[in-house]
C-alpha cells in the first residue's frame, strides 16, 4: 500500500506520515475527471437501477438515466429482461420522453408499452425484443433490411433481485461470479423474494466516491449520527475501528432493528443465523448500491451521478412480502428512522464537497479506522 510519498504530493508538515492520502481533489470536483469516471466505470461496469418487481409484465418499462444515456430496460412476451438504448434507429429521436428513474417517487414501471415500442416521431416500430417490425411506406425495394436495424441492445442481467445493466455489452463478463463476496456474505437474506414498500429520493450535492466513502466507515458516526450511536454503541467506540461486520454489529440490549426503538412488531426474515436475527449488516456493491441490512427489512441505496458534484440517491426500503399482506404492516417505524440517518449523511457530504471545492484543498488522509474507506482507490486504481 502507498504512502504520501509514493502516492502523490509531498503532504503538509503537520500531516501523520503513517496514514494513507485520499483521493486528489480534482476526483471530486473536477468536469475532466468524472468524464474519465463516465467512460472508464460507468460504461464498463454493472450499473444497479432498479428492482425486477418493478417490470412483472410483458412491456412494462423503466427508462433510467444512467451517467447522462437514456436507457430503456422492458420485459419481453417471451418474460425475459431486455434493455436498449433509448433511440430510434431512423433518425435518433427518443422512443418516450419519461423522465429517468431517479425523478420517480412512485414504485412499479415508469409506463407500459402497448403491443410494440413506436417512435413518436415517424412510427418506426419496434417489438419488445428490439427488431425493427414495420418503417412506414419503407420496404426491401427501398433498400431496408429491417434485421439490419434493431434498437441498440444494453446487456441486463438479474442479480439478488436488483435488476443491472451494461453501457458495454460488448465487453460485459456475466454477472453471475462477479459479486461471489456478496453472495456468500448475503447468502441467508432472502433479497430476491423481498418486495419494495417505500422509496425515498434525495438530490445530493456532493460526488458519488464521497457517498461511498462515507458509507464506508463510521468514524463520522459519533458526531454526525447521535441517534444512531444510541441504538448501536458500537459504532462510537473508538471511531468504529472495531467493528466486526463480518459476523454483524450489535444493537444496544434489547433492540435488534433499525428503528427508533430497536424493535418492531415484524419478524426476522425466515433462514437467518441467530447472530443475523440481533445484528446489522451492510455491503457495498460497486459502483452503485449499497444494502443496509436489518433482520426485518433492508434499505438498498442506489447511487445516480450526474456530474462532479450531484449525485441523486434512490432508497428502496425492503421487506419480505408476508410481512407486507399482513394487516397491520406499517414501515414507517423504519422508514423514519433511516430517513433521518440518511438525512445527516447527505448533508455532512455536501460539506465535505464545499470544502473539497476549495482551492487550498488538494488531499486529505484517511484515519486507521477509515480503512475500509480505502477501497474507493483499490477499486478505481483498477479500472482507471
């Protein structure tokens, strides 16, 4: 592992030589270096963007801005998933005008295709599967071979439940072996059979590498997040730099959820270890979502960048759908709760980007027990 002089500019003379320099600032803030982002992760890696229970039928549809390209990803008659480009291949106007999913507050798809995908500019039509169908008063004798022009494919796979796309199919590995951590380590939680009963939207001003980072640790849980340190202590002790979250971190005596009591009237998910019915868990899955897992629900935050310094984040709050067809589910007891946390969350990192915006700021250093938080350059040492 590097150190500051191996890895950048000679630090501040005040600055411990032992711990570990951030990300420069222009990672942050600068147009240069999230375009560099766009064409080097964004477009070469699987991008979460939603839920499969969003899309159950035949043409249902979620159009999704994914790093400034409008995708559409539909369900075909055949039941598959398949995505494209949001584009006709005639002369380039979009095939529907909805806007993408982070703008969305509701659950389920953004429309439903009836019969075929049509371009409102000159009905060019197409069917679920992309194959061009029908090019108005066009024919063999024009010089159209419609197999010639289907819409351009995305590849989309499903994975957990959560539904992936791939700017790159061309380049696209298989999804299944990819997350082979996260799966052993989320192999009791029964993510694909749970459903969505609330979501939450929020416009951040910050990048998305400062969310991730601060996902990554709970140094700032203390000072940021009073109310959550009273329901998991652990997470003040020394700076978090104990935490086990292999085996899960404990709630205070008594209370084993997220919520503002520690309990609720929802049982645990069917299959957990008597260690997971008490702990929480969380797994950040690259580059964009991050599960937050309690044993009676789990809140899965997708990350949307839009530029240096916006990121919308989309959080879907998930609960086993037995619980959901019971009379008195009610998910505000969580829903309350995280919207606080996550709340706090989003407004120290538009601080944290403020700041990094100065021009006296150039890079910071991550504390012993931000280590996990070192895994940002890990992760884009790779790709970039």
């Amino acid at each position: 592992m590097k150190g500051w002089r191996e890895n950048g500019p000679e630090p501040p003379f005040n600055y411990p030589r032992s711990v570990e320099p951030t990300l420069h600032r222009d990672r942050y803030v600068e147009s240069d270096w999230y375009a560099k982002e766009v064409s080097n992760v964004f477009e070469r890696q699987w991008f979460c963007v939603g839920r499969e229970e969003e899309i159950p039928e035949p043409g249902d549809h979620l159009v999704c801005d994914v790093v400034g390209e409008s995708i559409i990803v539909t369900r075909t008659r055949a039941g598959d998933l398949a995505a494209y480009v949001n584009l006709c291949r005639h002369r380039g106007s979009q095939l529907t005008d909805a806007a993408g999913k982070p703008s969305q507050t509701y659950l389920g798809p953004t429309g439903t295709f009836k019969g075929s995908i049509q371009c409102p500019y000159h009905a060019w039509t197409y069917g679920f599967d992309g194959q061009l169908r029908a090019a108005p008063f066009l024919d063999e004798t024009d010089g159209l071979d419609k197999g010639d022009l289907p819409l351009h494919h995305i590849a989309v796979e499903i994975w957990a439940g959560f539904v992936w796309i791939h700017l790159a199919p061309e380049a696209a590995a298989p999804i299944a072996g990819q997350f082979l951590e996260s799966e052993s380590y989320l192999a009791n939680y029964p993510l694909t059979e749970l459903r969505t009963a609330v979501r939450l939207v929020y416009p951040v001003a910050s990048n998305w590498k400062a969310l991730v980072e601060n996902y990554n640790e709970c140094y700032h849980c203390g000072p940021v997040h009073p109310e959550l340190v009273e329901l998991v202590p652990a997470f003040r002790q020394r700076g978090g730099s104990e935490l086990d979250w292999e085996s899960g971190i404990p709630h205070r005596d008594g209370a084993w959820t997220f919520t503002a009591s520690g309990t609720t009237n929802r049982r645990p998910f069917p299959g957990l270890t008597p260690e997971e019915q008490e702990r929480h868990k969380g797994q950040l899955v690259y580059p964009n979502l991050m599960l937050s897992l309690s044993a009676d629900h789990v809140a899965a935050f997708t990350l949307w960048p839009h530029g240096p310094a916006l990121t919308t984040v989309v959080c879907d709050f998930l609960f086993h759908p037995d619980e959901m067809a019971r009379p008195d589910f009610d998910p505000s007891d969580a829903v309350e709760f995280w919207d606080m946390v996550n709340r706090q969350d989003w407004k120290i990192c538009e601080s944290v980007q403020r700041g990094m915006s100065s021009r006296r700021f150039t890079t910071g250093f991550y504390a012993p027990m931000e280590d996990y938080s070192m895994d940002i350059r890990r992760y884009l040492d790779e790709l970039m």
